[in-house]
C-alpha cells in the first residue's frame, strides 16, 4: 500500500512544483512595441472632425482598405511623404482603397493650410487630443496604418514610405 | 499526533495569512522561507510516521493533512523567494505596458466624462482580458490594485490660439499630451513630481512642476485659487536654454502665456496599478481545504474509537 501511494505522491507534487513555479520562470510574450504592436485588432474608433469641421469617423470606411497617415505640419518628413500619398489616393481610389491623412493636435486652419499648400485632395481629419497617435503607439511622424475591410489593423510602419513601399503595402494586404 | 498536526496548521495558516495580507517585505525575508521550508518538511517526515499501525481511514487524512500542508508550504516559499517585490506600474492613456511574468496592462484614453472611473485591462496569453476598476483583482499569482495619482492633461497653443502637438520624447507615449510627473524636484524644501514635453511647431521644450492644493496655498501667491492644484510651466527654446518671460503658473486649469505660448495644465486624476504577489490562491486553497478535512477527520476518527 505504501509504495502505492509514495510514488503518486511524489509525481503531484512535482507537477505541484511546476505550477507553482511556471508563472515566475515562463515569461509572458511580449506585444511588438511601437505602432505594429496592435497588429491584428481592432482599430480604435474616434469621433473626429476634418479640417472643414466636418464629423468623421472610421466607420463610413468599413468594407474599403484604409490607408491611415499620422503627420503633423511642423514634421519634415510627413510634408516630404504627402505628394505620394496624394499619388497613392488618386492610383487606388477606384480599387476599393481609401487613404486618409490624420493630422495629431493641430487646428483644423493650420491643417487645412497644409493641405491646400501640397495640393492634397484625400480627406484630411484633425485629432485634436493625439488620440490615434496614443492608441497606434506612434514613436513618431509620420506613422502609417493599414487596416483591412473589417477595420482590424493589418500592419503599421514608422517613420515616412516611399511610393513603390505604400504600393506594397497595400498590394500585400490585398491580397489577403 | 499533535506535533504532526500543529506543525501542519501553523504551516497552512501562515501561508493563508501571507495571501489575505499580501505584499510583506517578511513574505521574501530568509528567514521566514527558511522556516516555513523547515515546518513544511517537518510535517512531511512526522506524516510518514504517524503512516505505521494506522487504519486505511485514519491514513487517508494523516496523508490529506501531510499533502496539504506541504502544499501550501510550496505555494508560500516559492512566492517568497521568487516572486517579485512589490510594482507600481504607471503608464499614460492609450500606453500598453507590458509587466514580466504577467502580461500586457492596457490603459485606456480618458472618456468624456473625467469623472467616470477608468479600467484598466490586463491581456494574458490563454486568458479572457482581466479588467482592473474600483476593485483589486487576481490574475494567477499577483494581485492587481488601481491606485489614483495625479497627472497633467496640458493643451498648448501659439499667440493666435492655434492648438499645437504636444510631444514627449522621454515618455512612454510619443505624442502623449498627459504628463505622467514620475521624477521629482526639491523646490523650497517641498519634493514636487515634475514632467517635461515638446511643443515642435514652436520649438521649444516644457517643464511642468506640479503643486498640490495644499503646497499651492502655502507657497505660491497670485493667481492660485484656493484648494485647487497648480501646475507651474518653465519654457525653453529647442536646446533648452531658458527664454526670457518664460515661467507661469496655471491654476484651476487656466491658460497662462510664457515663452511666446499658451498653456493649459489641468490636474486629473488616472489610476497606476500596483502588482502585489501571493501565494497561488488555487493550491493554498486546496491544500487548506485538505488540511481542514484531514484533521476533522481524524478528530471524529480518534472520538469514534
């Protein structure tokens, strides 16, 4: 009788051991840092206003792939990467592929200002409190998001995409 | 029979008592391990004793009461001396920070209403979110608790109100227009939390100091309302040389000009999360349960005969 129960005893607590052990020795797996890190869900949804003060929100996008930039007037590179968002806007309009240019806590007049001046025609929203630059953990501008029919982020990128880079891109998440 | 039980019941209430009052600095001392490893082994070797010349009944709870207790003695010493000391996690609005051996604390924007509490959600492999509000909560082996501290929600603008972006290189969000005050500062014999940010457009470089109510009622004059917080705003220019004309303080929330900007500091309150490890509530429970059982049954094994 005893060995029969020795050897049991002595194999629960070992698994015992384990798993009280596991939470301090197996580490969680850590989310990307930086944009890409919310890859695979849900793009948050805010109730903005474009630079003519006009609501806006993601929703009206759902069933179109969105091309989402993140800029700001006083960025260098978000003024260089404009023209070829303008370029990828007008190629892909007729392909199901919106783009969007989301300009992080400036006045709806400097934004609109900034537009006009690079002769950019794609909707131009104003998010006043920063917050698609908080949620996408955007280490910086101009940070680019794409975000698939269903409105789940897809993949994200720092820093300013060339013309050929955005059309990869989007050809990727195509065809998914 | 009384050695072997007593030493099993101290073993298994000090554990139960390391979970209902967690985060002791005693809980991860040498000494106490040491101690209850010794307890623990103790019963074991005492419960293989009392095994002789027993009845298959009597065995079944001298083996429920050495399993027990040596279980959550397992439970106790592990979290003694592995899990970690006491963490304050702070992160701003929108921030995911992840937390090692737990997983990713995800802090949500602030919503309209400021006074609506905000909840935290813990993302776990293999887990459903875990969502931290009024009430503390335990994910495997941490308890997880949402303490307020104060932040400061700031909003710049140029001389002709235009809103401008507010940026923080340093901080955990880079376009984060809430100052988190996590460093501090001795100004006139008071610790201040201090933040600092980045106005681009304008190139110039913030430090906020924050003054509670009461410290801004004892020191500061002028513009501070009575029972109200201050923020007070030190510009500089892009290479963080002091501008002329570039110090002001914002109380209640009002905008104050320095340094060629408008600036708005308004003291909110956002919740950090404090981590306090325990004992594995699954096993401490178990094995609590198996000692209880076990002594109750020998009792009414020893009274029967």
């Amino acid at each position: 009788m005893h060995r029969y129960i020795v050897w049991p005893a002595v194999a629960l607590a070992l698994a015992l051991a384990i798993y009280v052990a596991e939470p301090y020795v197996v580490t969680q797996r850590a989310a990307a840092g930086g944009p890409g890190g919310l890859a695979g869900q849900p793009a948050p949804i805010f109730d903005l206003r474009d630079d003519r003060g006009r609501s806006v929100s993601l929703r009206a996008y759902r069933g179109s792939l969105v091309v989402m930039n993140l800029w700001a007037s006083w960025c260098p590179p978000c003024r260089a990467e404009m023209p070829d968002l303008q370029r990828l806007s007008q190629a892909e309009a007729g392909r199901g592929i919106k783009v969007v240019g989301v300009n992080e806590g400036e006045s709806p007049q400097r934004a609109r200002a900034f537009a006009d001046s690079l002769g950019i025609r794609f909707p131009i929203w104003v998010d006043g409190g920063q917050q698609y630059g908080r949620t996408y953990n955007a280490l910086g501008l101009p940070t680019t998001v794409i975000l698939d029919r269903e409105g789940v982020v897809i993949r994200a990128f720092d820093g300013p995409l060339t013309l050929d880079e955005m059309r990869a891109a989007v050809a990727a998440v195509r065809v998914r | 029979m009384i050695w072997f039980l007593s030493t099993a019941l101290i073993v298994t209430v000090g554990v139960v008592v390391e979970t209902w009052l967690p985060g002791r600095p005693a809980y991860h001392a040498g000494w106490y391990n040491i101690a209850l490893t010794a307890l623990a082994i103790v019963v074991v070797v005492n419960g293989r004793k009392q095994w002789k010349a027993r009845t298959r009944t009597s065995r079944l709870a001298i083996f429920a009461v050495a399993f027990g207790a040596a279980a959550a003695g397992l439970a106790g010493v592990t979290n003694g001396l592995f899990a970690p000391d006491n963490r304050d996690v702070v992160g701003a609005p929108g921030e995911r920070v992840r937390v090692e051996e737990l997983g990713t604390l995800s802090f949500p924007l602030a919503g309209e209403d400021r006074t609506a509490p905000v909840v935290v959600t813990l993302e776990r492999a293999l887990h459903a979110p875990l969502e931290i509000g009024a009430r503390a909560r335990t994910a495997g082996s941490f308890i997880l608790r949402a303490v307020p501290r104060d932040v400061v929600d700031v909003e710049v603008r140029d001389l002709l109100g235009n809103a401008l972006t507010v940026t923080q290189p340093n901080g955990g969000v880079f376009l984060s227009p809430v100052l988190l005050m996590q460093a501090r500062q001795t100004i006139d014999g008071m610790n201040l939390p201090f933040d600092s940010f980045n106005v681009p457009a304008a190139r110039r470089v913030v430090k906020a100091i924050l003054f509670s109510p009461a410290e801004a009622a004892v020191v500061l004059h002028g513009p501070s309302a009575p029972g109200q917080a201050a923020v007070l705003f030190a510009v500089d220019d892009e290479s963080e040389r002091p501008l002329p004309h570039a110090i002001a303080l914002s109380a209640a929330g009002a905008a104050v000009h320095a340094g060629d900007l408008w600036l708005r500091g308004e003291v909110t309150s956002y919740p950090m999360i404090e981590v306090i490890s325990i004992p594995n509530t699954v096993v401490v429970t178990i094995g609590a349960l198996l000692v209880l059982g076990g002594v109750l049954g020998l009792g009414v094994r020893r009274r029967s005969s």
